[in-house]
C-alpha cells in the first residue's frame, strides 16, 4: 500500500553536511558577503561548517528555537568554537534572526512582558556568541493606533536593552521592513525609518530591507526605473548606509499582495535581474546579502547560494 511506503520512508537527507563532504568542498570567492539562514541542529556553532560547506562568507541563524518561548542557553566552549570557525572561514557578520512570537508593537501586558524578555535573551546570547546584529519584525499593532503601537515598540526594545552596552558589545538591532500585512509595524520605508530615529537615542539600531517582502508591499523592485526609484525612497526614508543586511528572497506572490512567501532566486515573481542589480549596486557594497528560500529539494541551499553568488559581477 503506497500509505504504508510513504510512512516508512526516510524523508531526503538535507544537511549540508552529510551532503557535501568537507574534501569536496571548493569554496568559490565573492567579493560581496554572501550568505543563507543556516540550520543550528546539533548546537549553534555547527552553523559556521554549514555555512562554509555552502560556500557562504556570512551567516544567518536563531540562538533559539525560533517559535517558543523557551530560551537556550550557549555554553562558553560552543562560544569559542564559533568564534575559532567564524575566523578561520572569514564568516562575516553573524546575524541572529529573532524569535517569531515576539511582539515589542502589542497591547497584550502579558505578551508584551514575554517579548521583553526574549528579546533580551536574545540580545544577550548575540553578544556572548559575539554576533554582529540581530534582526528584529517591529510586530503587530492589532489593538492600537500605529502611532501607539510605534511608541510600544519603542519602549520594550528600550526595556529589553537596557544596560546591555551593546555599543561596545559591537551589537547592532536591524529593523526589518514586514510584507504589509494588517496591523503589522514596518511595512514602509517611512514606518521603519521612524522606529530606527526614536530607537537611535538609546541603542545602536540600523536595518534589514527583505526583498520579497519589499515587493509584495508594493514597492517596485523589478523594472529598473522602479529600482531607481524604490532606492531612492529607501535612501530618503531609512538611509542605503543604514541598510546592514539585505535579506534576498525571490516571492511566490505578485508585486501588492502583501503575501509573504519566499520564493527560489530567479524562480519568482522578482526573477533574476533585480538580485543581480542589487548585488552589484556599489550603494550596497558593505551590506551583507542573505538569503531565507525554502528547502524543497536537498541542496537547494548549496543552489541558492550558487545563484546569488554567480549575479555577482
Ligand atoms: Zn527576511
Ligand atoms: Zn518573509
């Protein structure tokens, strides 16, 4: 019976690193930092071989399990091998991608309360593994006016940060633009740039633009003058300096369908031309470029990252 075969099945085997043995890795140079969301099973510091084995200079990956609460902790000796492999491998920055369930924009005092907490675990596992920024979505304001939700966020990332000296813990927040859902904080350009100048006074704050999610809000990304133009509002609102990383995913969905779904580069409805353009704009030279596509197939994380790279002129 096919049910009985499928359940007995092993599913494909998806890591890296029982895919590609290390004496057939043949890293090939970029002279941009290139990148993916990285699979920490086994402990966070296996990211660095992972991330090596795919042929990345950087690296994206949770300190935690990405929707519980629960926190983990990071030994000193995972903190040493990491920073060993980071400095061998040349990774460069080490972005820490935030919890998903938290919400620094709500009303909810319990929930509120919980994300204050994470994201301050958060921050102090980025700074004991020593990595460069974490990345924050500002949440969603259901309940309350923007302007409120704004000045919620506001405050918990403040709480959250208080007395961690992330300035000389060289730690940065990045704000991430979000794909225009209702309620959610950070859609536009306008609304990420306010979050990062009230921020700025306290704590050092900059941004993630997302590709996928700046198109399905609507911005153009894909004829060239719409380029021009997207950077030139990105410029004027946020600041091309401000922006650290840029995470570069392709969208299953069109260009205003608020529909955040990530999409294999050059297979969406982005497509190849704006990825090479924004890879060689020299605007965005000391960004870092990290890709978040799904994993269909195996290795299609090795091929993602193999496009990404082979745009780069
Ligand atoms: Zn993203
Ligand atoms: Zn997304």
């Amino acid at each position: 019976m096919p049910r009985v075969a499928k359940k007995s099945a092993k599913p494909p085997e998806r890591d890296i690193l029982k895919l590609i043995p290390a004496s057939e890795h043949r890293p090939q140079p970029s002279s941009r930092r290139i990148g993916i969301h990285t699979s920490t099973a086994g402990g966070v510091e296996t990211s660095a071989e992972r991330a090596w084995r795919l042929g990345c200079n950087t690296l994206q990956i949770f300190s935690s399990s990405p929707r519980m609460w629960r926190p983990m902790d990071i030994s000193p000796k995972q903190c040493e091998t990491m920073a060993r492999l980071r400095a061998e491998y040349d990774l460069k920055p080490l972005v820490i991608h935030a919890n998903y369930l938290i919400n620094a924009a709500g009303t909810n005092p319990e929930i509120l309360e919980k994300s204050v907490s994470a994201l301050r675990a958060e921050m102090q596992r980025a700074i004991s593994i020593c990595s460069e920024y974490v990345v924050l979505h500002p949440g969603s304001f259901r309940g309350c006016s923007r302007e409120q939700g704004l000045n919620n966020a506001c405050e918990a990332i403040a709480r959250a940060s208080d007395g961690l000296n992330m300035a000389e813990n060289g730690l940065t927040l990045l704000i991430e633009n979000t794909a225009g859902a209702e309620f959610s904080l950070g859609s536009s350009f306008e609304n990420v740039a306010d979050l990062i100048a009230a921020l700025a006074r306290k704590i050092p704050v900059a941004s993630c633009i997302d590709t996928c999610h700046t198109h399905v809000r609507g911005y153009d990304i894909v004829s060239e003058e719409g380029y021009a133009e997207t950077m030139r509002q990105l410029d004027a609102t946020v600041g091309l300096a401000n922006v650290r990383v840029w995470h570069c995913n392709d969208a299953r969905a069109a260009c205003g369908s608020k529909l955040d779904r990530h999409e294999h580069i050059g297979k969406g409805s982005i497509g190849l031309e704006p990825f090479r353009r924004l890879l060689n704009d020299p605007r965005h030279a000391h960004a870092a470029f990290i890709l978040e596509t799904p994993i269909d197939e195996p290795l299609d994380d090795l091929h993602n990252v193999e496009v990404l790279k082979a745009l780069v002129s």
